[in-house]
C-alpha cells in the first residue's frame, strides 16, 4: 500500500473520525489511532487502499461485510462501530484495543505453556463460535489477527474482511484467499471458506503457540500449500517435549485433512480444548499483554527451520502423454534465497520494513506481476511474506490420503519466490496456464531452472491440431440434383442446424446463468421458492437481528441482481429475531449462565453487589437472571445474573414470656438449637416462663456462626391465700412451692390464720418465708 501516512495524519474523516497516528501499515490498508469526535472515545480507523474507492463492487461488499461483522456482539471480538467511504479513502472504524498481538507475544517468548497456550485459545475459540452460529466464516485466523489488550483480554480481530477484498470477478473455484501457514487443505483444493476451515487455522495457531513455529514452510506460498494438503500436521510434542499427550491429540484432530472428521465449528472445538484443560487440571492463567513493536520498526515474525537439501541435478520433464503426480516429482535444487544460512535468512527477515507486516486480511494483485525473461523468479530479495501471489489452484494435486513425507518439495511454477507464514494471500488458478507455458518454452537445464507445474504439460508440435488450411488440389463434389425433395430436407436441416446453433450461443452466452431474485424481507419459505424458480439452490442460515422480524430474509449471498450459475448455491440469511433471554434454572453453575447467556448473543454481567442470601440455593449458584427468561433484548444487551451469598444471618427470636417448651419449638424452626441456662427469679413471669435468651432476642447470627441459644427461665412462685387457714394447713400449702411458714410471736398455732406477708399472689423466689398473725383463740 502506498505510504499515505502524512496525507491522512489530522485528517477529519467524513467529518467525525479524526486520524491521529499510525498504528500498522501492510499491503492493502494502514490502521490508525483515531477520535471519534462525536462521541469523544478513541478509535482504531481501517483505511483501505486508495485504489478501491473507485471500485463500486468492491465498496458494496466492503460495507455489507462490515455490517455483518458489526452484528457480532461478543467480548472477544474488536467490535465494529462504523464504516464509510471519504473521497479516495474507503474506511473501517473499529474498538481500539491497547496493547499487542499473538504475534508480538511470541515473538517476545518463543513458546507458550500449554496453560497460557490454553488460556489463549479459549476466547479466540469462544469468537469464533459466536462468529459460526451468526453465519460468519472469519477465513484468516492467524497470531496477527488475535489481539491481546489491557488486563490480558484476548480478542479477535478482521472478521469478515477477507471476504470483502474477493476480487468481483473471481468464484469461489478460481480463488484462495488467507494465510498460506493457516490454509486448510479444502481452501487450497476448492477455494471453500467453512467453519472447519477456521477450525484447521485455530489448530495451526494452537499448534504455533506450543512450538514457535507453524508446521509448513517452502520455497514459495504455493510450496507451503501443497503440504497442506497434501501432509498430516505433525503433533506439537514431536516438535517441542513436555507438552501433554491430550493437547497432541486435540492439535491433531483440529487439523486433519479431511474437514468432517474436524470439530464442526468453533463452538465444538472450544469444547473439546475445555475438556482437555479440565482433565489436565490446567491452571487458569492470566495472558500478559505483549509490548508491540513501533510501526516504523520490524514486525516480529517465526523463524523458518532451515530447508533440507534437494538433489544438485534437476529432474528429467515427464513424458507429454501422461500427466506425473506432484508428490512423485523429485524436488528441485534450492533456490538461493532458500539456500542461505538459518541466521542469514533470520536476518533478512528482521530487515523486512514493519509496513510489510501482516495484519490485513488479504494482497491483491497489481499489473505486471509477470515471469522475468528467463522463466526464473527473481532470486534477490527474497519474496517478503506477505507479498501477493497468484496461484492457479487446478495445478494444486488432489488431496492424498494417509500420511505424507515430513519435507516435499513441490514444483513451483515460475515467476513466484520464497514465501513465509504470515502473509495473507490472494492466489488465483487463471495465471498458473500462462506461467506454465512460459516456463515449457524455457530450457530445463540451466542451473536455475524449474520444472512445469505438475498437470501442465504442452503438447509436441506433432500433437496439435493444424492452425493452417490444408493446401492442394481438394476432391470436387458433384453437382447436385435439381430435386424438390432433397432441397426441402436440406432446408429442414439447415434450420435445425441454425436453431442449435442459436441454443447453443444462447445457452453458452447467457442461458445458463440466472439472476438472483430479490427476496431480502420476504419469509423464509417464499424466499426459497423464488430461489428455486429461479434454478438456484438455497442454503438458509439464521442470525439474530434486531431489526428484522423472526423468518424473514435478511440478505443473500450473491447479492439481489447479481448473475450466477444455475444449480449454484445461495446463501439465504435468515433473522431469527432479537435475542431471548435464556430459562437458566436456579442453582446452575455461574460458567452455565454465561455461556447459555453468550449463546443467545446477550452479554452476562455478574456484579457481587447483586448477589443475594438465599436458604435453599448453595453459595455461588444462579438464584435468577434479570431480566427474567423469555424476555427479547437487543444483541449485545446486558442481563445480569444474580447468584446466592448461601442462607443469610439468622435472628434470635423474641420468646420471653413463653412457656419453656414452646420457647425451644420456636428456636428450633428459626434454625437454632435451644438449651437450658441457668435459671433465675422475675418478679414479673410466673415460674416456667422465659425471662430471655443468650443471645438476646433480635440477635442476627451469621449462618455459618454456632446456632446454639441458651434458654433463662424464671423461678418465680405465686404466694396462695393462707386466711382462715391453721398454721398446720398453711405449712401443708406452702411446702410444695418451696416456701416457708413463719408464726409471729404470740399467735396460737391452733388459731385461724387472718393476716399474712408477702399477701396473697404475689410471686416470689423459691425459700422466702411467709409471715402469718392467727387469732388468740381455737375455734
């Protein structure tokens, strides 16, 4: 891309988003640090290249891609705020995320732990799975492309750009676009972007984050391909000892060959490496925030291992009759830049300007990319990583089966150089038949000389059809017959002829292509039957939209209007409506919550302040979610999930006054256990009653504190009337309640007894004495 940092810097884009300073610079965009001056929050600000401004297909897909990628709403993935077109400058305006990327933290530390390797993983998976179940193929998953903020939160970056760059010329047969370390083999073979596709490259990162290294590198971006397709990715403990036998195993279940044998999308992936991690008790750990080179400064990148040595004589050219697999070619003698020392190429690669760095989603490719005289490629420099390749994909071989030598060197057709693992790529088939012929016309004997591409050899002179009219005397017909009937059929004939003829030029020109019809706000099932009608054949995928209706059309892929081969396949989007809370049933775990609430592309927010005491739900579980299940939010929206603190602090209830035993019942049902204290005297409670409880009622006692409450109870006992009682049956009275008679002096003990103290019913303590005055005389 063209340097148009100091044109850009202050400007104001679309009257809003200010340019403040580079952050990356790469082949077909620079990303800035901005302003969004409305809204005063800084910004990151895409800036494609100037020269697809003018390209009205292009921006159409740039802004529909955009929008689609805007509509995931997810922690770990940079979110999408605006996009728009200013003068030459088509834009992206994106979160900005403050610290580095996978890239930068490998580079920084060679290999990860598995737990910190795990701990990466995860959230990258976690987008992707929110990516897959919106219909969203990211198609570039690579170590640029995971971005690593402040506080270690990881999130995915470009979803959806890939797409956007797809020249609008090419079909989905006659072009690869990504990665070439991170191709899957089917994106190789068919050009096809599936959510196993993505699930091969999240396996070649995981497998890059144990080693240091991805598994693949070559002479060329093409040279990286066929292994891709044509070896098994080795484990990452071949490479590296220590790491667990089970991570070797998921790495190598991520990445084989053939896609339905791979985990089904990002979401099933995750699960399996949350598996791994639990039956390996990996610890959680916290990712550190890499320091990211400045822009102006050499992006970090792999060291290639240094390459085997190839045979010194090149190999004799097939025969032309029969077309020779590329795995049974031998290779050909390294190139020079190949042939260089590790450190040297180490070196050259540290020299490579940072504005080569990776970090678009894909090149394409400028006029005069052509093969030089010789049929060779250029030999100095070598070919920067992330230049542009075209690479005709009907020269890749099928897909062989079963495992393949750990080093092949492929035949690389000419006019392309050595390539490295993070460049993104844009290699179309329809060059390779040009490239292949210029290098047929080239001897094979000089001493840097390729062979032919496998599958592309010319035929001798002696094998072609003549191009010239046949000379000589020719054979004279006779004159025909003057005959009504022969001139008839003739005539019938010739129509026939012309109408076949006429089909055929129909057909071949424009009878075999359709239109795809518009049904964007129709209801699913008429969609399909437009498509249909129209000979296409719909494939319906469903996302959430706030705005579209559930059932109803949202887009199509091709566009409405656009031309496509009938029996082509269209993919219809589908609204699915807003998002519904989710029924979280009380007492789930709070990791059940959030990924049912992240599933319904809704945001968990768990606050301990809303956490709440509950009795019957154990401490750390789902009490409720709020908004209640059910209930439609807009993508994104926050539901809180309110998780119980346990049973609360329990109060000693108030139980003076009562009998014992009802006392004890009540303390038990409050969740106490009673006991007996030591008794006392209460001039105001009757014997048997409560005088109070230690703790004293009221009392909150913390539910995990001891639960046992002692119980006072009163010793009180009510004086009875003792009046015209003898002494004898005042003691008889009085003894049962631990009372005592005492006579005054001069009282007969056989009198009736008139007065006395304490008086009649009042209570008193066990052992008082009770004074009594009786008459002088017996009666």
């Amino acid at each position: 891309m063209e340097d148009k940092g100091p044109s850009l810097i202050g400007a104001l884009l679309e009257q809003r988003y200010r340019v403040d300073a580079p952050l990356a610079r790469g082949g077909m965009s620079a990303v800035y640090r901005g302003l969004d001056t409305r809204l005063d929050r800084p910004v990151a600000i895409k800036v494609m290249d100037s020269r697809f401004a003018d390209d009205k297909t292009f921006v159409e897909r740039f802004e529909r891609e955009a929008r689609s990628a805007a509509k995931i709403h997810h922690p770990n993935v940079v979110a999408v705020h605006d996009q728009g077109l200013d003068g030459a400058h088509v834009y992206l305006v994106m979160e900005l995320v403050s610290g580095g990327t996978l890239r930068d933290l490998l580079a920084e530390r060679g290999t990860l732990p598995a737990p910190l390797a795990v701990a990466i993983m995860e959230p990258v998976l976690s987008a992707l799975a929110a990516a897959h179940r919106a219909g969203l193929i990211h198609r570039d998953i690579k170590p640029e492309n995971v971005l690593i903020g402040a506080g270690g939160i990881v999130k995915v970056a470009d979803f959806g750009l890939v797409r956007a760059v797809e020249s609008p010329g090419t079909t989905k047969s006659s072009v690869i676009l990504g990665t070439v370390s991170y191709l899957s083999p089917e994106q190789v073979t068919t050009g096809a972007a599936t959510s196993q596709g993505d699930v091969y490259s999240a396996g070649i990162v995981l497998y890059e984050a144990l080693t240091g290294a991805p598994p693949y590198y070559g002479d060329s971006a093409l040279s990286v391909a066929y292994r891709h397709v044509n070896n098994d990715v080795p484990a990452p403990g071949s490479k590296v000892a220590g790491i667990p036998p089970l991570l070797d195993e998921l790495v190598v279940r991520a990445t084989r060959r053939d896609p339905a044998v791979r985990p089904a999308d990002g979401a099933a992936f995750l699960a399996e490496l949350q598996q791994v991690r639990a039956a390996l008790s990996l610890p959680r750990m916290r990712v550190p925030v890499p320091t990211p080179p400045p822009p102006d400064e050499p992006a970090p990148r792999p060291s290639a291992p240094a390459p085997a040595p190839a045979p010194a004589t090149p190999p004799s050219p097939p025969a032309p009759a029969a077309a020779v697999p590329a795995a049974s070619a031998p290779a050909p003698a390294t190139p020079p830049a190949a042939a260089a020392p590790p450190a040297a190429a180490a070196s050259r690669q540290a020299a490579a300007p940072r504005a080569a760095a990776a970090e678009e989603p894909t090149d394409v490719v400028r006029p005069g990319d052509e093969p030089t005289e010789t049929g060779m490629s250029p030999v100095a420099p070598p070919e920067d990583p992330e230049a542009t390749i075209r690479v005709r994909m009907s020269d890749l071989p099928p897909a062989v089966s079963g495992p393949q030598p750990a080093t092949v060197v492929r035949p690389v057709p000419t006019g392309f150089s050595a390539a490295g693992p993070q460049g993104t790529r844009a290699m179309l088939r329809t060059d390779l038949d040009n490239a292949a012929e210029a290098a047929a016309r080239q001897p094979q004997t000089g001493p840097h000389s390729r062979p032919v591409p496998s599958g592309y050899f010319p035929l001798p002179p002696d094998q072609r059809p003549p191009t010239q009219p046949q000379t000589g005397p020719q054979p004279v017909p006779p004159e025909p017959r003057p005959r009504g009937r022969r001139l008839l059929v003739l005539g019938i004939v010739g129509l026939l002829v012309l109408g076949l003829l006429g089909a055929g030029v129909w057909w071949f020109s424009s009878g075999r292509y359709t239109e795809i019809p518009a049904v964007a706000g129709k209801d699913a099932t008429t969609a399909e039957e437009m498509l249909r009608a129209a000979d296409l054949a719909p494939q319906v995928t469903t996302m959430r939209d706030n705005s579209v209706d559930a059932g109803i059309v949202i887009s199509t892929d091709p566009g409405t209007g656009a031309k496509a081969l009938r029996g082509d396949q269209v993919k219809v989007l589908v609204s699915a409506g807003k998002p519904v809370v989710p029924d979280v049933q009380a007492g789930a775990t709070r990791d059940e919550a959030e990924r049912a609430i992240i599933a319904a592309q809704l945001q968990p927010h768990i606050d301990d302040g809303n956490d709440v005491f509950d009795e019957k739900i154990p401490e750390g579980k789902v009490v409720r979610l709020d908004p209640v299940a059910g209930t439609k939010l807009d993508i994104g929206q926050r539901v809180v999930v309110v998780l119980s603190k346990g049973p609360g602090p329990r109060t000693v209830p108030d139980v003076r006054g009562r009998a014992r035993d009802e006392a004890f019942q009540a303390l038990r049902d409050a969740g106490f256990e009673p006991y007996d204290g030591a008794p006392e005297f209460a001039a105001d409670l009757d014997g048997g009653r409560v005088i109070r409880t230690d703790p004293p009622a009221t009392t909150k006692i913390d539910a995990k504190a001891s639960k046992r409450v002692a119980v006072v109870v009163s010793t009180a006992v009510t004086v009875p009337d003792l009046n015209d009682k003898t002494a004898a049956e005042a003691q008889a009275l009085l003894q049962p309640l631990g009372l005592t008679i005492e006579l005054q002096p001069f009282a007969n003990p056989n009198g009736k007894i008139f007065t006395q103290s304490p008086a009649a019913n009042t209570r008193v303590a066990k052992g008082t004495k009770v004074s009594v005055f009786t008459s002088l005389f017996s009666f």
